[in-house]
C-alpha cells in the first residue's frame, strides 16, 4: 500500500510541477513550454536533495507510460498532414539533428555522472 502512494504522489508532483511551469510561462509568456520549467525544478529540487527522493518511483511511473501519453497528440497531427506536407524535408532534418543532439547530451551527462557501461 505504501508503495502505491508513494507511486502516485510523485507522479501528482510531477504533474504539478509541469503544470505550475505552464502557469509561469502564460504569466510572463515565456517562449518555452511549461513542462520544460517543471522538470528543471525537479531536476533541481532533486539536485538539491531537500526530501523528495520518494518521487522518483512516481517519476519513472511516468517516463515508462510516455509513449501512451505522446500518442494523441501524433494521432491530432494527422488533421494538418496536408499543411505538413511541404515541409516534411525541414522537419525530417530538425528529427534527425535534434535526436543526434539529444543522444550526445546524454552521452556526455552520462559521462560527467561517471556513469560506466
């Protein structure tokens, strides 16, 4: 039972912290999505080490369930496939540069952790 709730209070923290991150960005109407600004928090808070390591089990909850959770809104850009159209090469290349990019990040956070594997 335990475990359960302490499952789903830090997927709930998760979730708040994205949400208060979107709050902020429509606040000062900042160019970067709220989400972003709740995962440097938590990134931070869990940095930080303040008491909230508890959260980790409700945060992988919810990095294994991703896919669940990006799949409508793939689905939502089969209505604008037709506006998609004339710029699949553009985006194709942004895919591909940014997964390279994102990769190398990792490699190198990974690295800077040390990480070994």
């Amino acid at each position: 039972m335990r475990n359960s709730i302490e499952i789903g209070a830090g997927a709930l923290l998760c979730i708040a912290l994205a949400m208060a991150g979107d709050a902020l960005v429509a606040a000062l109407r900042l160019p970067v999505p709220g989400a972003i600004i709740g995962l440097v928090v938590y990134l931070g808070w869990l940095t930080i080490g303040r008491g909230i390591g508890w959260s980790r089990r409700g945060a992988a909850l919810l990095i294994r369930w991703i896919g669940a959770m990006i799949v409508p809104a793939l689905v939502g850009l089969q209505a604008y496939a037709g506006a998609l159209a004339g710029t699949a090469l553009p985006l194709a290349l942004l895919l591909v540069v940014t997964t390279l990019l994102t990769a190398l990040a990792t490699a190198l956070l990974y690295r800077a952790a040390g990480g070994r594997g």
